[in-house]
C-alpha cells in the first residue's frame, strides 16, 4: 500500500503543512497540490464541497506527492467511509466531545476486527494499491477535532481511545464553547489560548499528534514551535479573496485588507 507521508513526518518529530480547500473545483486542487503542502485537507463540512466534487479533487492531489484528507461534516459513519472510499488518506473528524463518539469516529475509520468499516475501497484501492484491505488500518489517519466544552473536560478520554491518531483544534468552534467571538490566532493571555496550551499538553502527554487551524503562517510557526505537528494555514478561498483585495488596495481607495480571522 502507498504509504501515508504525514505519518513518516510525525514518526521523524516533525511538522507537517496542511492546505486546506473548501472551493469544489479539480483544478484549483490541482493547482494548490502543485504548491509545498504536505497535505491538503477537502472541508466537507464548512467549505461547499459535495462527494462528486471530492472524487475529482481527490484524483487530481493524487497526481503528486501530497497526501490528501477530509473533514467530514459530521461523525457520521457512513460518510466517513464514503470518503475514505474515495481515496481519503485520513479524516477530520469535529465535535468530538467524549471517549464514545471518539470510538465510535475511530471504528469507522478502520476494516473488522478493529473497527466496524465496510469493505469497498472503489477508489481508495486504485490509489493505495492492490493490499489496501490489509494495510488501511495502519495507514489511514484520524483527527478527532477538540472544539466542544463537554470535550474539555474528556481530554484524556478522548486521546487515549485506541486507534486514534491525533487531535485537531478548532479555534472558532472552541471559542464559542468558550463563550468568545469565533476568530483564529488568538494571542497570548486570550482565555482561548490558555485552553489551546491545556490541550496541546494533554495531546503531550497521551503521546499523540495535535493539530491546529491557523490564520496566517505566522502564527502557525508559533504553533509549530510549542510542539504542534500538524498545522493548517488559510485556505483556497482564502487566498484568493486576499489576493484580490492586497491588488485592488493598491489601485482602489479604501478597499478592505484582509484581516485572516476567518475560514
């Protein structure tokens, strides 16, 4: 089977770069693929992408060496499947908020005896090779996303379900749980990057991966170097829309810059 990347990056101690894609359009996958990530992750929950759409995004990541992921919209069995079907070398998992629906997540995610998924890797096979079945289990990725406040009091529940692979923040998500205004980069001495510190040090101590979405690469370099091993920078719509604004600044007066707070 085709190895998983991000795990040798992980096993190596080191970090590793996620796009993240929320636009359903092939060639705009193909276009970020062709860019230094790691790692692009299809947002099927908050971006507009449909399973159609990801079959055609995931065909075009596979044409590098980029490892390509989804976050569901839900954790909903059947649609983690489905993606991991379709070629999805791991999963986002949100609102994970107890050690159930983490098992639950994770048993999704892999074939019997570990897990309850069902066999028909339709695509998952062409990219993954002929010993898919025998191998996913290893290979396949799982974030649980920490963003609920049930979850904060089930840290250690949570990352010490069997199989799962990591966590994965939600500063927006987690931010309301917290009772503050959705917003990515939170600074230092916001109550939001108190509860980031807690849970990259309970994600420390149980011995897996965390991950973070990040506004600007800036303040993903600051995640990386306390010890975050997974971070998103921006997305596709994201650069687009600041792109355009940076030029339009230029040439017209009083166009809005881009604030990098948002999805």
């Amino acid at each position: 089977m085709r190895k998983n990347k991000l795990k040798e990056i992980f096993k190596e101690g080191k970090s590793a770069i996620n796009g993240w894609l929320q636009i359903p359009n092939s060639f705009t996958a193909e276009l970020m693929a062709n860019q230094s990530w790691d790692s692009l992750t299809l947002d099927m929950q908050h971006g507009v992408i449909d399973y159609p759409n990801a079959v055609g995004m995931l065909q075009s990541i596979s044409t590098t060496k980029v490892v390509p992921l989804a976050r569901v919209n839900w954790n909903e069995p059947g649609q983690i499947m489905k993606i991991l079907d379709a070629g999805a070398y791991g999963i986002i998992c949100p609102m994970v908020s107890n050690r159930q629906e983490a098992d639950s997540f994770v048993k999704a995610c892999m074939y019997p005896p570990k897990g309850y998924r069902s066999y028909g890797p339709i695509r998952g096979l062409v990219y993954g090779g002929p010993d898919y079945a025998d191998k996913a289990n290893d290979e396949i990725l799982k974030f649980a996303m920490i963003e609920t406040k049930e979850s904060l009091n089930n840290l250690d529940e949570i990352m010490q379900t069997p199989g799962l692979d990591g966590i994965y923040i939600g500063p927006a998500d987690l931010s309301l749980a917290l009772g503050e205004k959705p917003s990515f980069d939170k600074p230092e001495g916001d109550p939001v990057f108190k509860i980031i510190l807690k849970i990259l040090d309970h994600a420390k101590k149980n011995k897996i991966i965390a991950g973070i979405q990040n506004g600007q690469p800036e303040y993903a370099e600051k995640m990386i170097k306390l010890g975050f091993q997974l971070v998103t920078i921006g997305s596709d719509q994201r650069y687009m829309t600041a792109a355009s604004k940076a030029a339009l600044s230029k040439l017209k007066k009083g166009a809005e810059s881009d604030s990098g707070k948002g999805y």
